[in-house]
C-alpha cells in the first residue's frame, strides 16, 4: 500500500516530467533563444524526476544518480542562461558558470558511481551539489522578481510566478538535504512532497498561462485603461504624444516586449523597444494583410491591428518577447478594440490641428488685411474730407448730396478696420490697456457724439444718467470704442427706427451702462455666439446687414481685460438690452465683484436708475 507522501511524490514527479516535456513543446512551436535555454532547464529537471521514479520502482542504480547528478546541475545552469537570453552576463561569470558545471559533473558522476549511498560523504557531496545549483538558480530568481515590478501586470505576473516557482524549488531541495533525519517523518516530508506539487503548476504559468489568467492578471489595470483611453480621446495634445502614449498602452495591455505604430502614409511614428528597420520587416512579412500574426522580431510573434484613419489605414503592432504569454484570440481582439480608440483619438488631435491651423491663418489674415487697407484708407478719409469741405473746388448738386453718404461709407469702412486691427493684437497679446480715472456718464456722451453726426431721421438716442459722476478706472478711450459699438448695434439692428437708450448706473460697487433697443431682437439659441470671434447670427432678416463679427466679441475681451463684462437680454422681434458692467473706482455698497453682479442682473432686467 502506497503511503500519501508516496502518492503526492509520484505525482509531482510526473508533474516535472510534463513541464520539461510542455516546455519542449513550446519552444518547437516559438524556437526562440530564451524558449530553448528554459526547456533544456525543465527538460532536464525532468530527467531528474524522471530518474527518481525509475530508482523508486527499480531500485537505485549507480548510471542513474550519476545521470541525475548531471541533468541536475545542467537545469541550474540552463536556468542561467536563460536570464542569459535577457540581460547577457559578463564572458567572465559565464565562463565560470561553465567551469563549475563541468568540475560539478565531473565530481558528481565520481562521487555517484564510487560513494556508497547512505554515507556523510555522500549527503555533503549532495549538499555541495545543491549548492552549485543555487549559485546557477539565485541571481536569476532575485533578478526576474526585482525586474518584474517595471512590467505590464501580465509579464510581472510571470515573472513572479517563475522566481516564486525556482525559489521554492531550491528552498526544498535544500530543506531535503540540509533538514536530514529531522525531516523525514511523515508530516513534513507530505509537506514538502505538497509544495513540491503544488510548484509545477506555479512554474508552469510562468511561460505558458492560461487566458483566463492572463485576463486576471490583466484586471487591475482595467481601470487605468479605462482613464488611458478617455485621455487618449480628450485630451492628448498632438498625434506624436498620442502615438507614444498609445503604444505604451499596447505593450502593457498585451504583456508584450516591444511596440509600434505606423501612420496611413506608413511612416513609423512611435516605437518602444524596436528599431525602426525591424519595424519594416515585421510589415514587408505582413503583405496586404490588416490584422493577425506575423513573424517578428528574433522568432518572436508580432501581433497587429489596423487603425482606420480618414486618409486610409494604419496600424498599431506589438511584438512577443521571451517573456510575454503566448499571443492569442484574447490579445488580438483586445488590440483591435483599442485600436479603434486610438484611430478616435489621432482623428481628433487631426481636427483639432487643423482647426488651430485655420485660426492662425484667420489671425494672420485679419492682421495682415487691416493693416494694408489702413493707409489707403487714411488717403480716401483725407480726400473725402476735402471734397465734402469744398477744398477740392465747388461740387454740384449730385456732388453735394453723395458726399456725406461717401463719408459716412468711409468712415464705416475705418471703424471695421480698427476692429480688426484690435482684433489682431488682442490675439498677439500685444492689447496695450491704460487705466485712468473717468467718468462713465462722459464716456457714454462722448459716444453718443460720435454716432450721432451719422444717425438717420428714423433714430433717436436718449441718455439717462446720474446727475453726479460715475466714476470708473478704466482706458477710457477703448470704453468709448466698446459703447459706440453697442450704440452702432442698437441703430444698425433697428432697421424699423425707434429710440436707443442709454443707462448709466451705478450700483453695489458696479458701474454699468445698458444701451436698449426696439429692434429685431435676437433668438434665444443665438445668444451664444454673439460674443465669439466673427459670430454673427446668420438667418434671411440679419443677412442683410453689413458687419464682421468683431464688435461684440472685442466689446467683451476689452471689458474683461479691465475686470469688467458684458450681458445680453433679448428675445427674437423685441428688441435687446446689451449692457456693460465695469467696477466702480470708490465703490459704495456690496462686494464690487462684476461677475457675481452681472450675473445676478441679467435674468431680472439690469436697467436701473441710482
Ligand atoms: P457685427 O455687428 O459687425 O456683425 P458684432 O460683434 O457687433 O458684429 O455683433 C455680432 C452679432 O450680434 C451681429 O451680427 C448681430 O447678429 C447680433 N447683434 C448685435 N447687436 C445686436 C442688436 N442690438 N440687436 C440685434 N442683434 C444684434
């Protein structure tokens, strides 16, 4: 009858055996440099087991320990060389690693074939022979777990799982020696016999885990995934950015060595890991191909999802290193879905550059036209003067009554082109403000002065003003600017005639002046883009009406840039309320602060008189 630890010791033998042999498997299937170093390892290892059910059953034989003393050392060595495959040890320790295993087998087959079993000499030659097995075994296991914690959860997980796996193997070999007598009663031999058992499947998860287990593996980084991919969506600023964060995910999701990404054109615009001519041949390997498998890089597997771009395809690629898990169905769908986020993500950063590219051109534009029209316009303004004047000789009747429309024209003409030139150095931030004290009431008389020469018959302008100063800190000058724009507004956009009213205010430390008129009115869902650069609403009644977009959206930077701002009341058919807010130079009562004021006003209707 079989005792347990009898049983449990078949068994992990057996267990051993099928690992060398899976082992073999897969580097005739991978035929890599790392893959062959680790089944000559396990293949030995497996001879050792192997060897110790032939001698359970047969009963010991001198050949075999004598082989089982060499397949031993040479799995340590092989296990060495493995991580050899990695980071290459110096010629030096390699050398002496080989030394070692020689004299090692060479006393080991002396010392199996003339010892007798059962002696000290025998159990302190095992000893030593343990002990040069660890001296293979030791740096390898420190060094995949020390460098497991810079990898993607599912190699980290492998590497740990393969330094978990040796190290157990070595503590209870050197248990087993060490421990003698005191360990060979029943309770801790089915112990160890149990972690030994248990190790084969640890070991055998280190180079080839299940994808149920790399999804586990994988969990904890589903969540930094999820935040990955909303930053590749949103936020990344330029393609180049996003290309490399991109294939850094690529490579942590899929546990693999090195990545890549290649554009619609085929130019190679992120790696990690991979030179750029093994690149070329991974894709030149791939033909006409979108997505699947392909040879890599060193015999290892390359995996690659296309990213369907508006200019044609490109594609993301991941290539296997020694220590990556088999590359399956799992890995290539979960590339391909992010793949699909990544085209997302490099669409926009396209969108977005070209829409900063257009506004550049709008801004160079704009600078670029107002400035050339600016002088020949001083000329025609100068000349128009004169010809109005009579300067220029005596007009006749025709002559007198287009002149002051021509004026007028031109004086237009020069208002739109100081707009834009404000608009132009308010984007090269070159906007220049002087804060003077002033009062509000004059710069809105001021204003009024300045349309009123050119206001038909059809228009009145009413001003209701305090009857002492509203004093403000502002450039008066550019205040001017921002009121006749709205006074302009109220006119242009009352095509009907009616009264523009202007009132100025002065409340809770805010000084404000509404300029209120019974005209067209505007829709409640073009509100928002009266204050953006060219907005204009843009239906049959407004079409008409000459503009460029500029006034509102320079009123409002030029109000904002002296803490200041501008509201809007109206409704489509019933006229509008624009008014400008700015903070008071002594301010009376309440917090002075325009942006909780102006909000406060602008639902209930901000005309009021102090
Ligand atoms: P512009 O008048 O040159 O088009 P603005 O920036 O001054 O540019 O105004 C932007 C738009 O806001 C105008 O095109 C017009 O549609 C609308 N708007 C401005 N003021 C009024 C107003 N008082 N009544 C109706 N619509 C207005």
């Amino acid at each position: 009858m079989p005792t347990a630890s009898q049983i449990i010791q078949v068994l992990a033998s057996i267990g051993f055996i099928g690992l060398g042999v899976a082992m073999f498997v897969q580097w005739w299937r991978r035929r890599g440099r790392a893959e062959a170093m680790l089944a000559w390892s396990l293949g030995l290892f497996a001879v050792v087991a192997a060897n110790g059910l032939i001698q359970r059953v047969w009963g010991t034989s001198r050949p075999l320990t004598a082989i089982t003393f060499v397949a031993f050392l040479g799995s340590g060595y092989f296990v060495l060389l493995f991580r050899d495959a990695f980071l290459p040890l110096k010629p030096p320790i390699r050398r002496a690693a080989t030394v070692l295993l020689v004299v090692g087998c060479g006393l080991g087959v002396v010392f199996a074939t003339v010892l007798s079993t059962g002696g000290a000499l025998r159990a302190g030659v095992t000893l030593a022979l343990v002990l040069t097995w660890g001296a293979f075994m030791g740096e390898p296991i420190a060094r995949f777990w020390m460098a497991s914690r810079n990898q993607p959860a599912v190699q980290s997980s492998r590497m740990k799982a393969f330094s978990l796996g040796f190290a157990g193997l070595l503590t209870i070999l050197l248990l087993a020696v060490i421990g003698g007598a005191a360990l060979r009663s029943q309770v801790p031999t089915v112990l160890l016999d149990l972690v030994a058992l248990a190790l084969v499947p640890i070991i055998y998860v280190s180079f080839a885990p299940p994808s149920i287990l790399r999804r586990i593996w994988r969990m904890g980084e589903e969540n930094e995934l999820r935040a990955a991919i909303q930053d590749l969506l949103i936020f990344t600023p330029g393609p180049q950015a996003l290309a490399e964060q991109a294939i850094g995910w690529a490579w942590r999701l899929t546990g693999a060595q090195a990545a890549f990404l290649v554009d619609a054109g085929g130019n190679i615009v992120a790696t990690r890991n991979i030179d750029r001519a093994a690149v070329q041949r991974i894709l030149e390997g791939k033909g006409a191909e979108v997505r699947g498998f392909f040879p890599g890089t060193e015999g290892a597997t390359a995996m690659i999802a296309p990213l369907r771009l508006t200019e044609g395809t490109g594609y993301i690629g991941v290539v296997a290193g020694s220590f990556t898990p088999l590359f399956g169905n799992d890995e290539i769908n979960l590339l391909e879905g992010y793949a699909s986020s990544v085209a997302a993500g490099l669409e926009r950063t396209r969108v977005t550059e070209r829409i900063a590219t257009i506004e550049k051109h709008k801004s160079q534009f704009l600078n670029l036209a107002s400035h050339e029209l600016r002088g020949p316009l001083t000329v025609i303004r100068g000349y128009g003067s004169m010809l109005q004047g009579g300067l220029l000789g005596d007009l006749n009747e025709r002559g007198r009554k287009a002149a002051p429309v021509m004026m007028a024209k031109i004086l237009e003409m020069n208002a739109l082109i100081e707009q834009m030139i404000e608009a132009a150095r308010l984007e090269d931030g070159a906007l220049l403000i002087k804060p003077e004290e002033a009062d509000l009431c004059d710069i809105v008389t001021s204003a009024i002065a300045k349309v009123e020469p050119v206001l038909d018959e059809k228009h009145r302008i009413v001003l209701v003003s305090p009857n002492r100063p509203v004093l403000v800190m502002v450039d008066a000058q550019r205040v001017q600017t921002i009121v006749t724009n709205l006074i302009d507004n109220a006119v242009k956009y009352s095509p009907e005639g009616g009264d523009v009213t202007c009132i100025v205010t002065l409340r809770g430390g805010v000084a404000r002046v509404s300029v209120k008129d019974t005209g067209i009115g505007i829709a409640k869902d073009d509100l928002p883009i009266l204050f953006t650069r060219f907005g204009r609403v843009s239906n049959t009644s407004t079409n008409h009406f000459p503009g460029t977009g500029l006034g509102l959206y320079l009123g409002r930077q030029l109000a904002r840039l002296q803490g200041g701002e501008i509201t809007v009341e109206s409704a489509a058919g019933d006229g509008s309320t624009f008014t400008l807010h700015l903070p008071a130079a002594e301010p009376s009562t309440g917090t002075g602060k325009v942006g909780e004021l102006s909000q406060s006003v602008a639902p209930g209707g901000g005309v009021q008189l102090s």
